[in-house]
C-alpha cells in the first residue's frame, strides 16, 4: 500500500505538469500577439522614410518619450561604481548616469562638462575648476566640490588597491599621494574645494595633460560618507539599482540580473530632461543579437563588441538600420620577443634590461623588416575583417593628433622579403628547404597565439602560411588560453618558453597618446622586451615640460618615435579593426565620439515616442 | 532500509572531502589567477600584486585550503574574486532556481515525448512510427544543442513571435501568477532545446525495456490468465521497464543542477552552467569551489534517491 502511494505521487507530479504546460500555451497565444504588433511597426515605420536618408523626416524636430533597447553580450559584474568597476560592460551603465569635470569631443580635446570652465598656473601644477551650479544629484542633493575632493580622496586612500579598485593612475601624479598613500597624513593635498562650486587639482610635477585627471566620473559624497573603503565595493550604492546615485541624464533604477538593466530618464538633469524616457540594456547572446535587431526588439549594439565584420552586409540589407562605422581605438599586432628575461627575475617579478637574454632568432632588425614584407596584411584585412579595418604601421591611435602615416611602412612583398633575408645570410645551408641562420645553424621561428579572438585565432595560421611562403620555418604552437598563454609571453617570459613571435590586441586609452605603458623599456607591459634606449628618450622627450606644453613639440616628438617604431620593428602591426554600431533608424540624435557610442544620450529621441 | 540511507549520507562526507581536495589542487594548478588576464598598461602591475596578497592568493596551497575548507565548515562560501565583492552564496542563489527550473522543464519535455512513444514502439515494433520514432530520436542526439537552440530562436521567437529569445522574464516589475507564466513562457524553448538530446535515450530505454517485459514469463502468463493487453501493459509491465528510467533520472538529478552550459547561453539564461564556465575562465576560485561542493552533493544525493526508488519500484530490491 505504502508503496503505491510513492507511484501515485509521482502520477500526481507529473498531471501537474501536464497542467503547467496548458498554461504555458495560452500564455503564449496572449503574447504572440503583443509581439506581431511590435514587428509590424518597425517595418511600417522604415517605409515611411524612404531610404535612409533620415535628416528630411527629423524636421519635425525631436519628440518627447518612447524607450529604446540596445544590446550587449556579456552582462556586466555587477560592480556600478566608477571607482571600482573594471570591465566596459558597467560603463556601458555608468556612462549613461555618471558625470566628470571635463569629457572629450570628437577631435578627442576635452571639453566642459560639470565643469564649465577652468584655469591653469603657468608651469602646470595646478588647474582649477569652476563647477556648474545648481547641478543634483539622482536623489536630490546638490553637487558640489566636495564631491570631486571625495572620489580623488577615496582612489587615494591608503586601503583603495586592497578593496579592489585599480583606477590609481588619476591620483599618482597628484600633489602629496604618496604621503596620503602612505598613510603618512590625513590630508590629501592633491584635489582642494576652494568652495563650494570651486576645486583645484595640485599636482607633484609640471603636467603636460592635467585635463586628463580630471576625467574621471564623480560619486556622490553623501552616499558613502563614513564607509570606510574596504566596504565600499560591497555597499547597497555600489550594487543596486535605485542606490547607484549620479548626476548623468539617466537614472539606474532597475535590474534583472544577467539579463535586464533598465535606466530612467533622469527628471531634474541639469542639461535638461532627455528626451527618451527609458533606456534598456538587455544580455544578449551573439549569435541571435543581429537578428533581434532585424525585428526591432533590440534597437542598438554598440560597445563593445559592435557588429561583428561578417554581418556588416546583412545588416545593411535589413533596410531599417543606420551603421556608422568607425576606426577602433588599438591594435592587434604580432610582437617579436626581442629579449626574455632570466627565470630568477621572471620569479620575481622583476623588470631589469640588464639581466635580459637577447633572443638570436629575431634579433636582426633587418629580418624584422624581411617579416613584416612577408606578411599580407591587406590581404588579413579583406579576408578576416571583409574589409572593415586598415593596415597600420604606428602603434598610435589613429584618431590622436600625435598619429602619423609617414613611416616605413611594409607593402605586402614577399620578393623583396626573400632578397632581404637572402642580404642578411639567412639561406637554405644545409639543404632542407628552410632557411638557416647565416651560420649554417637551423632557424626556426616559434609562433605562439591564444585562444579568445577569433579573427586573432584564424590569423595565426594565415600568418605561418605567409612565412613559410618566403623560405622561413615556423612552429605553429597549440592555441592556449589566455591565462596559459600569458604564463608564456609576459608572466614567465624566460629562454625555455621558446616563443619567438606572438599575437596580442591593445585597446589604447582615448585621454592621451603616451606610448610608454606599452614601449618603454621598462614597462611592464612591453612584452617584446624592446631594449631601445632612443625611443625611451623620444617618450621622455614627448613628456618634457614646459616644451611639451606646446602640442605640436609633442606631434614633432612622436612623429620622430613612430618611425623609430616602424624601423626598428619591435612588432608588426596587423590590422587596426572598426567599429561596426548599428541601431534601428527610428533612433535619432546619436553622435558617438571616437571611442565611444554614448555620447549625449540626453539628446537622443525616437520617432515613434509619444 | 533507513540505516542504509544514514549510512550512505556519512559515506558522503568524506567522499565530497576528497571532491574538494582534487578540485582545488586542479584548479589551482591551472596557470593564472583572477588577475593575470587584467592587462592594462594604465595599471601597475603591482597593484594586482598587492591584491593577490590580501586575498591570500601567494599563500602556500595547504593554508589556502585549510582557510577555505574551515570558512565552509561555518556556513561560508566567501566572496567572489572577480564580483567584486559579492558573496558566493549569492551569486549562487540567484542562479540556482532558474537552473533547477529549467532542469525540470526538460526533464519535463523528454518525458511526455519519450514514454508515451517509446512504449508504442515497443508495442508496435518495426512499425513505420517506430521506424520514425527512432530515427527522429537518434537525429535529436546527433544535432548539436546550440544548434537547435539557435534553429529554435530563429523560427518560434525571431520569425513566428511565438516564444521570448533570451532571458527568464521580460520585465523587472511583474509579480504573481503572472511572473510565473512569464517565466514558464521564457523556459519553452531552452526546455525542449535541452529535452531534445535526452528523449531518444530515454525513448530508447523504454521501448527496449517494454519489449522485454512483454516477453516475460509473467506477462505470458497474465494474458493466459485473460487479462487485456491494456491493463498488463500497465498493471505488469510499465511497472518493471521504469526501472532503468529511474537509474537515468537518478544520474539526472546531479546533471539537472549542473546546468546546461550551451543552452544557458544560447538562450542568455542565467544558471549555473555559465557562471561554472566563467568563474572557471576567471580563476574565481571561490565559486567554482563551492560550485563544485554543489553539483558533487546534487549527484550523489541523485543516485541514493535513485536507489531508493528501486525498492519502490521494485519490491524485490532490498536494503539492509
């Protein structure tokens, strides 16, 4: 009998979803309907425009309301506080309802921004702010200058890096941080509040781009004043929606988490209330995102992935969607490991040129040379990127004023790539094909590439073909993944690794074209292990005040490093890829700057709002 | 029988023990921590350095396990390394459900396809359905799962409207009855994507299993007695042929909670599955830890569950 009942539970169990699923099926007739009636719209609405030219329609001028949905692929950590925040997918939110003192503007000068004007002493160690009044914060307290001396202070405090935070570069520069840092004093002297819409920022040294460390998104004092820093990273204002407070044109008032973030136009925004009431971010996988777009269900994908190159030609066909293209900020590139560092300081973590090994097998500058001829970079571009990307030859972004087209640069050649190596005496001795060192020993270059980008993936054989095109033999590594891969080329970087080339992407920060965090010889991050002492002295130069308070010093300086780069080859740069947005054409006003699809979000309407 | 469950459940205790030990040691020989993918020439190396000192990272391997292992005793997971400073169990919490939901939902689907057509075709074998049955269920284990997701997405969300996309739930400020159909709405397709693979070894199971009984000495026996086809099929047979299906549903229970990595993504369906895959990623050793914790107890509270329901299936199994 007892028995029975288990078997008869389980029956029950079973009915009961049997009815769930009834449910279900109306449910779905019910919203099938609210669905159709969406996707009618949009397809009506893009009829009405004839074409894509959307200027004759916007006469009209903009409308008030409506909410549009844009799209990215990976859900933010979670972490919405521009102080702790690491990764692009919280800026895609925090752009939206965060402000700083100054922002940039298309040709990446820095523009007034909740600051509107400001002065600087004549040796630049000082610059002061005269900061918008009457600006508030999302729950109604005024912003005021003790907020910005708040946030520099909290990025300051001797305890910042232990809870996490990792924006210190703003505040190193900054007058007295090392004290503070240090724990040395309670007063930070860097960033002062003269008076309530007043501050001055102090600096250690003449500073050739102050405006730079006045960049960075200000949190609001009253939120986490008395929370020592430690706890700020796990604070309700750190983490939810409707704490989260900023002065930007959209509040974060809700979320479902992984899947949903939904930001409100901000009532009282001191530019005025936006336009579009709600703005939603929904987590979205790739592969299906271009065509949620075709519906209408999603109305943007920008940063950070954007559109990917293959599915720029169907996209343009949906007809209803605007693109706008435009040159990435970073490179992708194929270093050649110049020097390795020995295992005890690879151990130690230690970065001293002189211990360094030289790497014989791409020591020559003119074998560097004979590579980058060997490689099709055109070719790269049209056939993994179809074309939306360019062929670089200067590691800086294009968009600076500091880039220049006027290098060596390295036509894809493979000719004059054999004759050079024939030149430098790396032939075939002994016979087997492959060319040798020019004293008859076996040269074999180790190429090695991680897993992760798949354009990076599919251009590492591209890259081995080309080589082995011109007479060189080269050793395909496995693929690995990038933590493993990184053990490899920058952790452990020592002789037995036995990597001679590698591929590796930089995404370049748009505030400044200093190239000495990914060039000096010293930086960590010169992964080449480039051992130049002229192009150390370039950097420096470029950075010397008060000269290089004149920008075009800095072009002249740069131009001069960019083809001490292109020469010396430290790397081939491989492709510069775009940035494919998209976004539905009932969405007007955007105006992405280079690095950035936000930009005035305030601004932008949609024509069906009401 | 009930001395038979107390003992298993203390056999658990050192078995997940051990569980904790090799995934640590596994996890913490794969090279790389949280930190040695963050490349960013504006921060100092260092500054990761002294984070991976405060969290204990450069410990030596036995205190770094002890220090976990002892926090777990007291009820805690600790934080996330790459969620900045959320805790695990949360992280977890908020998974576990939707991952559990959509587990029974296509469990649910296999089982309402797979039986009722795996015990036609064994009562009608080398019929032209059975023929149709079988080769359907062999073509839903052969297609790839992301693919069918993707084919599903395409054609019952993008062009027919019928079912949401991606996510659980379309709108933050909905509660009640209507949350939970929105929801229900929401799992349809990942359910049936992640149902596919399992009917045609289910059906499989069933129809072999039913085909056997029905040759049975006692089913032979029971139709001699007169009895309709009808009610030994019920009475006699369906009874014995569950038992193979409760041994799948029993490994089930552990792969249910476990997620299904690739429909979870597919479908942007936030469970377990994907958070397993990228606290892997991320060296977020705290989760993948009690992650791992999780889905060792699921599994092997799974198989005792299974084996218990054998005695009840099956009255001649015993535990002493």
């Amino acid at each position: 009998m007892k028995k029975k009942f288990w078997l008869i539970s389980l029956m029950m169990v079973m009915v009961a979803f049997l009815l769930v699923a009834c449910n279900t099926g109306e449910q779905s007739t019910q919203s099938d309907g609210q669905d159709k009636s969406d996707t009618t719209e949009t397809p009506s609405d893009n009829g009405g425009d004839s074409g894509e030219d959307h200027e004759d329609s916007s006469d009209d001028g903009p409308v008030k309301g409506g909410t549009i949905v844009g799209a990215m692929h990976t859900a933010p950590s979670g972490v919405f506080n521009p102080i702790f925040y690491s990764e692009t997918y919280e800026a895609n939110i925090l752009d939206f309802t965060h402000e700083a003192l100054v922002g940039q503007n298309n040709s990446l000068e820095f523009i007034p921004e909740l600051a509107y004007d400001w002065e600087i002493n004549d040796d630049q160690t000082a610059i002061t702010f005269f900061l918008e009044e009457g600006v508030k914060w999302h729950d109604g307290e005024a912003f005021t200058a003790d907020d910005v001396v708040f946030t520099y202070q909290t990025i300051a405090d001797p305890n910042y890096t232990e809870a996490g935070g990792i924006r210190t570069e703003y505040v190193t520069p900054l007058k007295g941080y090392q004290e503070y840092v240090n724990g040395e004093t309670d007063e930070f002297e860097g960033v002062v509040a003269e008076d309530d819409y007043t501050v001055t920022f102090y600096f250690e040294e003449p500073n050739v781009n102050p405006l730079y460390y006045a960049s960075f998104p200000i949190i609001p004092e009253h939120k986490f004043a008395g929370v020592d820093v430690m706890d700020m990273p796990s604070h309700p204002a750190t983490l939810d929606p409707g704490e989260v407070v900023g002065t930007g044109p959209f509040v974060f008032t809700d979320m479902v988490e992984r899947e949903q973030y939904i930001l409100t136009a901000n009532e009282d925004y001191w530019q005025g209330r936006p336009y579009l009431d709600q703005i939603i971010w929904r987590i979205v996988d790739q592969s299906v995102m271009t065509g949620l777009l075709e519906t209408g269900e999603i109305d943007f994908i920008a940063d950070p992935e954007g559109v990917a190159p293959a599915d720029y030609e169907t996209v343009k066909g949906f007809g209803n969607i605007e693109i706008i293209e435009q040159t990435d900020f970073g490179y992708q590139l194929m270093g050649f490991k110049l020097n390795y560092r020995t295992p005890e300081d690879a151990e130690a973590g230690k970065i001293n040129p002189d211990n360094w090994v030289e790497n014989p097998d791409v020591a020559d500058q003119k074998v560097r040379q004979a590579i980058a001829h060997a490689i099709n970079r055109p070719g790269l571009v049209q056939g993994l990127l179809y074309g939306r990307g360019s062929v670089i030859n200067a590691p800086i972004a294009q968009q600076f004023w500091a880039y220049t087209e006027d290098v060596p640069s390295y036509d894809y050649d493979p000719e004059t790539a054999a004759r050079m190596l024939d030149e430098a005496g790396y032939v075939d001795a002994d016979g087997d094909g492959w060319r040798d060192f020019p004293n008859g020993d076996e040269w074999v270059l180790d190429l090695a590439y991680p897993t992760g980008n798949k354009l990076r993936e599919r251009s590492a054989p591209v890259l081995e073909e080309n080589l082995e095109a011109v007479g060189i033999n080269v050793n395909l590594h496995p693929p690995k993944e990038f933590s493993a891969y990184l053990d490899d080329i920058f952790y452990n970087d020592t002789p037995d690794k036995k990597v001679d080339l590698y591929l590796l992407g930089w995404s370049l920060s748009s505030g400044d074209p200093d190239p000495s965090g990914l060039w000096n010889i010293e930086a960590q991050y010169n992964i080449s292990r480039w051992n130049n002492a002229e192009s150390d002295a370039l950097i420096q130069k470029a950075l010397q005040t008060p000269e290089a308070f004149d920008q075009d010093f800095r072009i002249d300086v740069y131009h001069e490093w960019q083809n001490l780069f292109a020469t010396d080859l430290p790397a081939v740069l491989l492709y510069a890829q775009n940035k494919i947005y998209a976004f539905n054409d009932r969405l007007r006003g955007v105006d992405p700057l280079p690095y950035s699809f936000i930009n005035n979000p305030h601004l932008w309407w949609v024509t069906d709002g009401k | 029988m009930y001395k038979y469950v107390i003992r298993r459940i203390l056999i658990f205790i050192p078995m997940l023990f051990f569980l904790t030990v090799i995934v640590f040691i596994l996890a913490k020989s794969a090279p790389g921590d949280p930190f040695s993918t963050m490349l960013d020439p504006n921060v100092d190396q260092q500054v990761f350095e002294e984070r991976r000192e405060a969290l204990g990272l450069n410990d030596s391997l036995p205190v770094q396990y002890v220090r976990w292992i002892s926090s777990v005793i007291q009820g805690d997971f600790g934080q996330s390394l790459v969620y900045n400073g959320r805790e695990v169990s949360e992280l977890i919490n908020d998974r576990f459900m939707n991952t559990i939901y959509l587990g029974l939902v296509a469990l649910f689907f296999t089982l309402i396809v797979a039986i009722p057509i795996g015990i036609y075709s064994a009562k009608n074998p080398y019929s032209p359905l059975d023929y149709f049955a079988t080769g359907f269920g062999f073509l839903g284990l052969a297609i790839p799962n992301f693919f069918f997701g993707l084919i599903a997405i395409y054609v019952f969300a993008i062009h027919l409207g019928w079912f949401p996309a991606q996510g659980t739930v379309s709108n933050p400020n909905i509660s009640g009855f209507q949350e939970f159909l929105d929801r229900i709405h929401h799992m349809i397709l990942p359910g049936i994507t992640l149902g596919l693979a399992g009917t045609a070894t289910y059906m499989r199971y069933m129809r072999s299993e039913v085909l056997d009984v029905l040759g049975s000495d006692y089913v032979r026996t029971a139709k001699a007695k007169g009895m309709t086809d009808r009610n030994v099929l019920y009475k006699h047979t369906l009874r014995n042929a569950l038992i193979p299906i409760i041994t799948l549903m029993g490994f089930e229970f552990g792969v249910l909670v476990s997620g299904a990595v690739i429909t979870e993504q597919v479908f942007n369906y936030p469970g377990l599955g994907t958070l397993f895959i990228d606290s892997t990623i991320n060296r977020d050793y705290p989760v993948v830890m009690a992650l791992c914790l999780i889905f060792g107890a699921f599994i092997l509270v799974g198989n005792l569950l299974a084996d218990i329901f054998y005695s009840v299936v099956d009255p001649r199994i015993r535990y002493d």
